[in-house]
C-alpha cells in the first residue's frame, strides 16, 4: 500500500460504518440486507453522494486498499492492441491511468458518478495523462460510453445484486462495439473451503452495499444473463483476476 493512502485507509476501515455493520452482522445474516443501510437508513453509496467528504475519503481507501492490484491487472492483461478502453465506476482513474501506460496508443475514458470525478483529475494529471483520458460524467444504471473496445468494471459487480449487475452489464453491451469485451475485475472465489482474501471481502460485501463475491461458476451465470460470453479467466499476481467476456451475437 503506497504511504499516501494509508492513513485514509485506516480512518474509513476504523470509522463508525464499518465497525458498526459488522457488529449487527447477525441482522445482515438473518435478513439477507446490509446492516450498513440500516445504519445510515438509505443505501451507503447514496450517503455517500451526499457528503462529498467522505465520499473523497472513500476513494482514497479504495485506491489503498486495492493498491497493488492495477500494475498486477496491466501486467497480467494484454491492452496493447486496443484503441480506447472505458474504466466504468472507475473513481479516481488509479486504474485507468496504470492500465494506459502499458497501451500507448489507446485512449480512455473515465466514467463515474460527478460527486467522484474531481478528485481523478488531479491524479490524472499527475500521472502526465491529461491528453488522454476523457473525463465523463453519469450513472452505469443508466448508461456508459459508446463505442469502447474494453470496458473495466473494477470492484464494481460485486457492490450490487443480481439484477442490478445484469442491468450494468447490460448498458455496456448495449454501447461497446460489436468484438468488444467487458472485464471484470474482481476477486474470484475458489470453490469449497479453500482459503481466500475475497472471502472476508464477501463479509463486507454483505453488510455493507449488499453485494457478494462470486465463484467462476457464478460470474459465467450472471454474464449470460446479460447477453455475454465468459472467454476465460485471466489470474493476476494480485488478489484479483480478470473475467473476461464478449457480447454473443
């Protein structure tokens, strides 16, 4: 974890809505929905859009706690043939911003809620990236960018249920060129009882957005739902992998 982002990391993993939605854990598990949302008496992403903050400090930890992850998924993945690669949810840019420098002629575009967006600009142009990033404000419940080759969704599926992931998946289908691909990066579950850092991350998941992990099975499932293909899973020297699919005819 880089130093910068460690101290938000802390504060929001500490704060009082975390610690609290793990203790009323037992409701979560009872009920099947986020203690998180009791707690705030709405959906934690929409508190969050309403207290720019918090909301400025959540990215931060985001970017700490995933903070290896982005070199390992450029390093892992082939971007390099691709023109333009559309980062959906993306944040801060953490990712988009690495994933660029290993594809040089691609471009991109950083797709997000507004309340998110002024915080990647700084970064953007940190990373001497300002040329080649379009910002782009809205709602993946709505819609995303047309005409991508690849559209990341990063920890983004695993926040939402079933049919709200269909419905994102299926606005990326709907706007990505016909041999696009949609990649997800996520940590995929090993069957059975292995051991697995996104096992306790399926705990968060739970009591927090009231999301869920999911296992190669089940991310094949939900894709078709949406009208995609799983191609193949691509394994990371992070936590996550890449679930790569294309849209079927």
């Amino acid at each position: 974890m880089a130093p910068y982002f460690l101290l938000p990391t802390v504060l929001t993993l500490t704060g009082d809505w975390v610690w609290r939605s793990y203790e009323d854990l037992l409701y979560s598990i009872e009920t099947g929905k986020p203690s998180a949302e009791k707690f705030f008496g709405e959906p934690v992403f929409n508190w969050l859009a309403k207290h720019p903050a918090d909301a400025a400090l959540f990215s931060e930890t985001m970017v700490g706690f995933h903070g290896q992850e982005p070199a390992a998924v450029a390093a892992a993945y082939d971007f390099s043939g691709m023109t333009t690669i559309a980062d959906v949810g993306g944040a801060t840019g953490n990712l988009l911003t690495t994933v660029l420098a290993s594809a040089p002629a691609a471009r991109g575009i950083l797709f997000d809620l507004p309340h998110v967006l002024p915080e990647a600009a700084p970064l953007i142009k940190a990373r001497g990236l300002t040329d080649r990033i379009t910002i782009e404000p809205g709602s993946f419940f709505e819609r995303v960018p047309d005409g991508a080759d690849a559209y990341l969704l990063s920890h983004v599926i695993h926040d939402w249920s079933e049919e709200q992931c269909v419905t994102i998946l299926g606005n990326c289908r709907r706007a990505m060129k016909p041999d696009g691909r949609v990649l997800l990066i996520e940590m995929v579950l090993p069957a059975g009882d292995t051991p697995h850092p996104g096992k306790m991350l399926d705990m968060m998941m739970l009591v927090g957005p009231g999301g869920q992990e999911r296992t190669e099975e089940e991310y094949g499932v939900l894709l078709g739902k949406a009208g995609f293909r799983m191609t193949r899973v691509v394994p990371t020297a992070s936590a996550v992998s890449v679930v790569e699919a294309v849209p079927v005819p």
